[in-house]
C-alpha cells in the first residue's frame, strides 16, 4: 500500500494463488516493497480450489499480477496466454502477469536460487551437488544450467533424483557414493531440517569442508542445522530466505517494471517471522 495513501478505487490488486496458502510471506514482502516505491496497490493471498476459476477471476477482476505457488505451478500453464520460454523449458509457473487482459506466465525462482550465489561466485565449470529433486531442486537446477555449472543429483527417492538428473542433464549420485561427487557448492532442497523438524540435517558434517558455499532454501528456521554445521565447518553460507527474496524481487519487476527494494522486503519478512 501506498505512503500516506488509502485503498482507494484506483488500488492496483496483485495476488498469491496457492493451496494451502496461509504461511505465505508473500503478501508481507510484496506489500512492504509497493509502499516503499509509493506503488498504490496491494497483494493479497487466495486460497484456490480451481485454478482455472482462479484464472478466470484475475481476468474478470483485472488482477494485475499473481504468485503461483503449490500446487498449481505445472497445472495452471495451459489457462494462460502466452509461457515464457524459461517456463516453458521448467514446466511450470509462478508468476503471471496481467497485461490489457492477456496472461503472460513467468518462472522466477531458478533466479531466486542462482542470484544470491552469483553473488559469491562464477558457477561457469564450478561443481555443484544439488540434495534432493523435488519441483525446487529442478528450478535450482535449471538456473545453474544456464550458467553452465556442473550438477550432481542426490536423492532418497532414487528413480526421482535420476529422472531429474536426465532432464537437466546432470549426473546422479546415491547417498552411499556422495564422496565420490567432491563438490564447490552443496544446496539442500529437501524439507529435511524444516521447523518442526530443526534437529534434522540433509548430510552428514564429515562432507562439509571449508571454502566451499553452502545454501539451505529451507528458511523456518533461518538458521537450519545444516548451515549451523556448514559455518562451523567453514563454509560460506546462504540461507533459505535468500532465494525467497531473489524470486519475489524478480517478480516485482515483472509486476511493476520497476527494481524491488531488497533490503526492505527481506527485513519485512525477517520481521513477520519473528512474530510466528
Ligand atoms: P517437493 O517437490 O515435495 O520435494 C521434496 C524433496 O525433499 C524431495 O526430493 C524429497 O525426496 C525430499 N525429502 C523430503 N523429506 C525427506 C526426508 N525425510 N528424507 C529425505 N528426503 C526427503 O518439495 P519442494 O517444492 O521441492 O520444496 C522443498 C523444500 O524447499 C520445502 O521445505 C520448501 O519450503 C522449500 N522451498 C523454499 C523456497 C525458497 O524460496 N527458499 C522455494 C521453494 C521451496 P523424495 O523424492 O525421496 O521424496
């Protein structure tokens, strides 16, 4: 919402469309950066049912953009008007944006995983072991494809992590064989460490060493045993909310054309978390 403004009948209405949807930290990120810029509008979360009345309820309210969020990344593509090719080439969705009535579908979180490590490093030729292989590990790994890393899979599910291996052209390695796999990056994928469940950790210390990057996109808690293991080991760390960040500051480009006040909505939603 706007500084010193009110909702009024010239509030531009943005949304997250998901299921469940009532954790989202999006509506706090998203509405912290509108009133930053002096944007009037306002992002709402939708709990859908039917993505396709949900498609046809941002048409007939003129719903200016919305998130995508579980479970409706890959089944909201074929209501839209137009994919771009990054979300054609993933397979899924999770910004659209409303443009004079015609829907444009973005992807944004393989920016939201690559960005916050191009930060650190050059992921050309770097080797980087991607644990698990869920729809976040093939955003992930889609992103460092593009900027040409050299990917190794790992996941419990074997048949999975080998079938995403395939699809972005990365190799597999079982959890037995991970000393084989000698990588510069490690990034967890998994849920594995997620509150309530912060006593768990995706990998054993002994393969953490220091120099190397490691990224946790888990961000409840922020601070996951895994990164507490990885700091101790004397990694270089990036937390979970780094590429939450990343890809809403993506699609608040998309949805307003203008450059997302990062540092606001990350406080923003650091803030909301400490009230959870
Ligand atoms: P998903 O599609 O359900 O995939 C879950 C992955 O975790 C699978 O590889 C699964 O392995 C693995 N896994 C789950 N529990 C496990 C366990 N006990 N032991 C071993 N492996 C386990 O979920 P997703 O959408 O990829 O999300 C994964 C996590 O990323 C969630 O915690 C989510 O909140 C987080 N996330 C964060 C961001 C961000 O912006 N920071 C964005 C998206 C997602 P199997 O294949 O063997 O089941």
């Amino acid at each position: 919402m706007t500084k010193g403004k009110r909702v009024d009948t010239s509030t531009v209405l943005f949304g997250v469309f998901g299921n469940p949807v009532a954790h989202s930290m999006g509506p706090v990120m998203h509405n912290a950066a509108f009133k930053k810029i002096g944007f009037n509008a306002v992002y709402l979360a939708f709990r859908i049912t039917d993505i396709a009345n949900g498609i046809l309820a941002i048409r007939e309210l003129g719903i200016r953009g919305v998130s995508i969020t579980i479970p409706f990344k890959e089944s909201v593509i074929p209501f839209l008007d137009e994919i771009d090719e990054d979300a054609r080439c993933m397979g899924a969705v999770n910004t659209i944006v409303n443009q004079n009535g015609k829907l444009t579908g973005y992807n944004t979180d393989h920016r939201g995983a690559v960005e916050p490590l191009m930060a650190l490093t050059s992921l050309q030729r770097r080797h980087v072991c991607i644990l698990g292989a869920g729809g976040a590990a093939k955003a992930v790994a889609f992103g460092l494809k593009k900027k040409n890393a050299v990917i190794t899979i790992t996941n419990r599910t074997v048949s999975k992590g080998i079938s995403l291996a395939h699809q972005v052209g990365a190799a597999f390695v079982s959890m037995d064989d991970f000393e084989t796999a000698r990588p510069d990056i490690i990034i967890n994928t998994t849920s594995i460490g997620m509150t309530p469940n912060q006593d768990q950790t995706p990998l054993d210390k002994r393969f953490l060493h220091p120099g190397m990057i490691v990224m946790d996109i888990v961000y409840n808690p922020l601070e996951t045993r895994f990164l507490k293991e990885a700091k101790t080991a004397g990694c270089r760390l990036i937390d979970g909310l780094s590429m939450f960040i990343h890809q809403g500051a993506a699609q608040f480009k998309l949805f307003t054309g203008k450059d997302a006040p990062e540092p606001v909505m990350r406080d923003a939603v650091l803030q909301a978390m400490r009230k959870v």
